[in-house]
C-alpha cells in the first residue's frame, strides 16, 4: 500500500497530542515532517509537547522543525491580539484545563531539528517527487510564510486539510475560530494559494465531541498511548464544563484529531460545501472571519475550497478507538 505522505503543522496543545498520535498510528499515512507554531502556547512549550508526544509513542526518528513564534502582522498592532502568544503561566482557571503549558506526558530528551519550519516547509515542497499533503491545525503562519517566501511550492501540494474556522461555530469572537483569529493574513494567503483546501471548522468538530464513557473505552485499550488520550479526553471535559452544549454530554471536542480522520475517510464530514471563502483581515469586529459566499449568483468568486458544516460522530469516535488499538506502548 503506497503511503500518503503528510507534513503535519501543530500548535500542540492537548487536541493537537491526539491529532499526531492518530497520523503516526494510521498505516495510510507517512508523517515526514512535523512543524511547530505559536498558538495554544507559545512555540516553545508547543514544540516540547510535540517532542513529548513523539518520545510516548517511540517515533523520535520523525524531524519536528519549531515554526513562527509570532503571527505575520497581527500582533503589530498593540491590543489587536491580547495575550498572544500565550506564554509560559499566563493562563489559569478552568481555561488551562483545556491545553495547559505542558502536556501531563513525561518529559524527553529528544531534540526539535535546527533548521526552522518555513525554511523546511520550502525546501520540502520545493525538492518532493511526489506530492505531500498538509495538516495544519494551528495558525497557519509557517505556511502563509513559506508561501510568501516560494509560491511555486503550492504545486507540490496535494491538500491543505485545515483545523479552523468557523460558520455558525466560533469562540474567538462572536465570527471568528481561533487558529484562524490569530494570524488572520496568514490564513488568506492560504486562501489565495490556489491549492486544494479542505476546513474542518468548529461547526464539524463540536458535533465531534469524546465523552467520559469513550475515555474510559479507550483506557481499557491497555497502552501508554491509550491512557494518555483518555487523561486528555477526561482533562478537556473539564475545561468544557462551562460550554451550554458539551455540559449535557460530559465530554468535549477533540478538534484537531477530526482533521487527520477527514482525510483518511473524507465521509466522516457531511453536509461538506464547495464555497469560496476569504478571511477578514481588516482589525475589526469582524477580525479572523472565514467568509463564505454562499450567494445564489452567477457573478460571485469561483469556489476556492470545501468546508464541512457537519460530522458524524460515531463515525469518528470509531475511527478513534480503532487507530489506538494499533499502539503498541
């Protein structure tokens, strides 16, 4: 079986720990790159978590290259981005239930590459003899900047599967999801690339929720990796017990795993629309909106990508459970 291989770009985060565990564990996929980013955290605690994880489940053979430590332009201005990047104690409460500054995963000695993400990104993409598939599930900086620096790299580029956005779903603001919210510019370079985009948005990953009951399942798994997505499920649910909707199911979304699920079986998203979308980088009310043009004219902008509205979530619960039985620690 010929092997899909994928780049993966993370702000890791307990979300991002599962989306990793998932790729390197999926016998479909060749994970030959990984890219940190500043997001959840800034990029030095989101690299260490990226190496944590790595080290848990033994695949410290695969290069992780710490991307951006700020977004392109969008902190530029003082109070457009507050508390961003979100460094290392500045989050407290119930928040820092939901991605606290270091994931609950022992400590490693493996080390990130010296050469930086944009820089690998370029000559990734650049060099491939085969095409390679993205899956950014943080701010897009690395690749709005690798793209800015080699815009011929977009035609070695099989897919873009993006964790962000949002259309009737946010929580950044009340139009805005937050990948997308911090480093707006960069998510509309992305846009205007041209390659084929797929968006995992808020509105399919609430519906995507992993209950206490699911943890508990996957803990019964019996391995490290097992146990550590249950602590992360467990953990997150309690970050989510203020949220009106996740409080009725005891569980919470685990967003960025959907997007390594969509793309080994794309029919886990539903209701998925061929839209054109821009983002809103104009620094106001609207700040990191992905706009969707779903008018009924025949004058409007070509669609630019596929976004899902919707998810099934037994569909993804299963292809959860299923992907951990392959850990073998």
């Amino acid at each position: 079986m010929d092997k899909r291989k994928v780049i993966l770009d993370v702000d890791t985060g307990a979300d991002d720990a599962v989306a990793i565990m998932l790729a390197l564990l999926a016998p479909e996929l060749e994970v030959i790159g990984i890219c940190s980013v500043n997001g959840n955290r800034e990029v030095r605690l989101t690299t260490d978590n990226t190496l944590r994880v790595l080290d848990l489940l033994g695949r410290g053979e695969v290069p992780v290259y710490r991307g951006c430590e700020y977004p392109m332009v969008s902190t530029l201005k003082p109070g457009r981005k507050p508390n961003i990047p979100w460094r290392e104690g500045m989050m407290t409460g119930v928040e820092a239930l939901v991605h606290g500054d270091h994931l609950e995963i022992p400590e490693t000695d493996l080390k990130e590459q010296e050469e930086c993400a944009v820089s690998y990104l370029v000559h990734a993409l650049k060099n491939a003899k085969e095409k390679i598939t993205l899956i950014p599930v943080g701010p897009l900086t690395n690749i709005g900047m690798a793209l800015r620096v080699a815009p011929e790299i977009a035609e070695n580029i099989e897919e873009i599967m993006i964790m962000g956005g949002g259309f009737l779903t946010n929580n950044s603001s009340a139009v805005s999801e937050y990948n997308v919210w911090v480093d707006p510019e960069a998510a509309e370079i992305v846009m205007q690339s041209g390659c084929k985009i797929t968006w995992v948005p808020l509105d399919a990953t609430h519906e995507c929720y992993l209950t206490t009951e699911d943890a508990a399942e996957i803990r019964k798994l019996g391995t490290k990796t097992a146990d550590a997505v249950a602590a992360i499920i467990e953990k997150r649910t309690k970050g989510y017990s203020n949220d009106v909707d996740m409080k009725e199911y005891s569980g919470a979304p685990v967003h960025d795993a959907l997007a390594v699920c969509a793309l080994l079986d794309p029919t886990v998203l539903t209701e998925v629309e061929e839209v054109n979308c821009h983002v809103d980088i104009a620094a106001g009310y609207a700040d990191g909106q992905t706009c969707l043009d779903r008018r009924m004219r025949t004058n409007k902008e070509a669609p630019n990508c596929r976004f899902a509205m919707h998810a099934d979530r037994e569909k993804f619960r299963s292809m959860v459970i299923d992907i951990l039985k392959l850990a073998d620690r």
